[in-house]
C-alpha cells in the first residue's frame, strides 16, 4: 500500500504534520530537549570558572555526556517494554533535582571529581526528548498500521532541525544568563524547564501511542543492524566535533575576556543547521540516502577546515555559521537509515543509542579538547606559547575526516543491504 498524497510544498507539508500532532506537542517537545543542551554548556562554563581550569569543565561535561550515553538507551529499552510515560516522567523529575544539586554542590566548593561525579548522576537521567518524539512521529503518522513514509521524512526533519535548534537556543540562553548573571544560574533555569516541560512531554496523550511490547527487550547488539552500527559510529564522530567545538570556542572566548560569548558563538552552528535540516523534506527521492551520506559527510568536513585558520572571534562566528549547513542534513539521514533497518519494537533502544553516542562523542571531543587546550596554553615552540584553542580546533577537524570515511562505510552496507533485500523480493 503506498502513502497518501501529500501537498506540495514546504509550509504546507509541515501544516499538514502539525495538524496530525496538535501544537501542543510540537512546543513542548521542543522546550523539553533545550535543558540538555543548556546542561551542557552550562556545566562546562560553571565548572571551569569555578576550578579555573578547562580540564575539570571539560571532564564535568564530558562526564554528564558520557552518562547520558549510558542511561538513555537503558531509558530506551524500558520504553520499548513499558512505553515512555512512565520512564520519561521519572527522568524529567529526577534529572531536574540533581542539576539543582549540581549547582548546590558547585557553590560549595567541593573538589572537581565529586562536581564529576554529580554531572554525571544529572546525565545519566536527562531524556532524549528528539528521539523519544521521533518514536511517537512514527505513530503519528501511521494509519491502520501503514506508515505515511513522506509524511515520517518530514516529521524526522522538523525534529533534526529541532535537535539542531535546541544546540542554537541553549547554549545561547546558558551564555547570556552567565554574562548578565552566573552560570550557575544557567544550569538553574535547565533544571526548571525540564521539571515543567520534561514532565509535560511524559504526560502529552501521545505517549499513549507508544505503549510498548509487555515483553521483554532484546539485547541491543541483537537489534543492531551492520547499517545502523556505522551509522552510530558516524554519529560518535559528529559528537566529538560538538564537544572540540564547544571547548575551543570557551578558549578563544575566555582568551579575549567574553566568557559569556562562548555559547552565543557556539550556537552560530547551528544557525545554518536548522535551515538546512527544515529544508531537507523537500530533497527529491532519486537524491538517495547513500548519496545524501557521501555528500553530507565530505560537505561537512571542507566546511570543517577553515577552523585551523581561525584566531578571532569574528572568524570563528563565520566559520561556525557556515559550517552548520552539513551538520543537520547528515544526522537526520543518520536517523532516518536507522530507523529503515530496525525492527519497530526495538526502535526506543536503538534510537536512543543513536542519539546518546553523539553525547558520547561530544564527551571524547570535549575532553580531549580540553586537555590539548590545557597543554596548548603552557607549551612552547621556540620563543612563542603556542595557543590553547589550535589544539582543539584539530580535534573538530579530525573527527570530520573521520566521520566522512564511515559515512561512506553506511552508504556501502545500506546499499549492499538494499540490493539484497531487492533480490529477495524478486526471487519470492
């Protein structure tokens, strides 16, 4: 059976999705995922100016990162048993409580390794919001059983972009309460919108629509196809591209005494980002998925390159607004492969890894960044200290050369997988 019509034309296609959800549910599942993104960066600006030290905020981050890239795919399996009301309400309340406690604990000065340890309690509880939606976009849309294929691209779009915009608007929010107040009021204000809006997206009456098996879940290695295994390897690399970003953005700012600009220049990335990833639902279907990797993933890294030239603020603002145009289009691709070649009922494990290994890349990105920066800033070569954000920048510039080689390792499994597939339906 082949999808229903659907109008032509951007705007018209995205009034016919939200028709199908209702804002409510549009709005809130947008708010809900700003607290992880805040979080981040929040973290990262608080711990380093209270430690004095990149190496501890980068750890911090990295830590709450790393975290989430464990509990959200646990969180994950409990919904495809379960279904997502119940887990994601106990991860809004309990995520919220431990950032203030994060907060708490900061202010008291306690030594980094325990700010670590807090971090990564807060992590390990934040929800996926955009994947979780993603899973319910797949009800949605579906009528007596029968996906709306062209109706799920453009939900899968809308909620990249929303992904994307969540990375623009929190880490801008969390710079300009740390400029015009503290980052640790930064962190407040995540932990508040998630104890209302988490917690209003747990409750939404499209949870109902995903109720889970009842059954027991399968172990994630067994849900995970060859395709989707690259594809989150791609996605580990993107992260570690956010994550060295983020952290030599901090050191270029913290360098030129604007500590609160370093989340309004990192969320120039994902300027472009959003526009690109809303404007993918009108891509052509001849322009396929295996094509679409191979020229996302290399567009994305000759974007990438010109950060090693950097060494102003007004370079980097360019740099970064021109760059976000590959990032959203290769994740949503990412997510949309992934979704193809996974069983329904194993969709809230495997999505939400998918989704936690771009946070635990970011960790791996954040982490090592910090410490080149670190070493960047008391090293020499000969009579010059050599600069701390350089270091950091090659960190980005690396995982986009890497990421570019796996994107083309999906685009060969998918279509070797696509190919069979084809053969068998012939052969039947």
């Amino acid at each position: 059976m082949s999808d229903t019509s659907q109008p032509q034309g951007l705007i018209a296609q995205y009034r016919d999705l939200f028709t199908l959800s209702g804002t409510a549910f549009v709005v809130v599942g947008f708010i809900a995922r700003l607290p992880l993104a805040m979080a981040q960066m929040g973290t990262l600006l608080m711990i380093t100016a209270a430690t004095e030290s990149y190496t501890a905020g980068g750890t911090c981050a990295g830590a709450l990162a790393v975290a989430n890239a464990v509990g959200a795919p646990l969180a994950g399996a409990l919904t495809d048993r379960i279904g997502q009301r119940l887990v994601v309400l106990v991860q809004a309340l309990a995520s919220g409580l431990l950032l203030i406690t994060l907060v708490v604990l900061t202010h008291a000065d306690v030594a980094w390794p325990l700010l670590a340890l807090a971090s990564g309690a807060a992590g390990f509880f934040l929800p996926q919001i955009g994947t979780l939606a993603r899973i319910r976009w797949r009800e949605i849309v579906s009528s007596e059983g029968v996906i709306n294929r062209s109706r799920l691209n453009t939900a899968f779009s809308w909620e990249g972009a929303g992904d994307e915009a969540s990375f623009v608007a929190g880490p801008a929010i969390a710079g300009v309460v740390t400029a015009l107040v503290d980052a640790r009021v930064a962190v407040l204000v995540a932990a508040g919108l998630m104890l209302v809006f988490g917690v209003a997206f747990a409750l939404h009456p499209t949870a109902r629509l995903v109720a889970g098996t009842g059954g027991l879940a399968a172990r994630p290695g067994r849900a995970i196809t060859t395709v989707a295994g690259l594809a989150i390897i791609c996605q580990f690399l993107v992260g570690t591209m956010f994550g060295s970003i983020q952290t030599g953005t901090t050191v270029l700012a913290r360098s030129a005494g604007l500590d609160g600009m370093a989340g309004l220049l990192h969320s120039l990335l994902g300027v472009g980002s959003v526009i690109a990833g809303i404007t993918l639902a009108i891509l052509p279907e001849r322009f396929g998925y295996p094509a679409r990797l191979r020229v996302f993933s290399i567009v994305l890294f000759v974007l990438a390159t010109p950060l090693l030239a950097v060494h102003s603020l007004a370079g980097l603002a360019l740099v970064l607004a021109i760059m976000g145009f590959a990032i959203a289009p290769l994740m949503i691709t990412n997510f949309t492969v992934v979704e193809r070649v996974t069983l329904p009922t194993r969709l809230g494990v495997v999505m939400t890894i998918l989704a936690a290994t771009t946070g635990l890349g970011y960790a791996a990105g954040s982490s090592t960044a910090g410490r080149l920066a670190d070493w960047g800033l008391t090293a020499r070569l000969g009579d010059h200290v050599i600069g701390g954000y350089p270091p950091a920048f090659a960190v980005t510039i690396t995982g986009a050369l890497l990421a570019t080689a796996v994107a083309f390792a999906v685009a060969a499994a998918l279509t070797r997988r696509t190919t069979i597939e084809a053969n068998t339906g012939s052969a039947s």
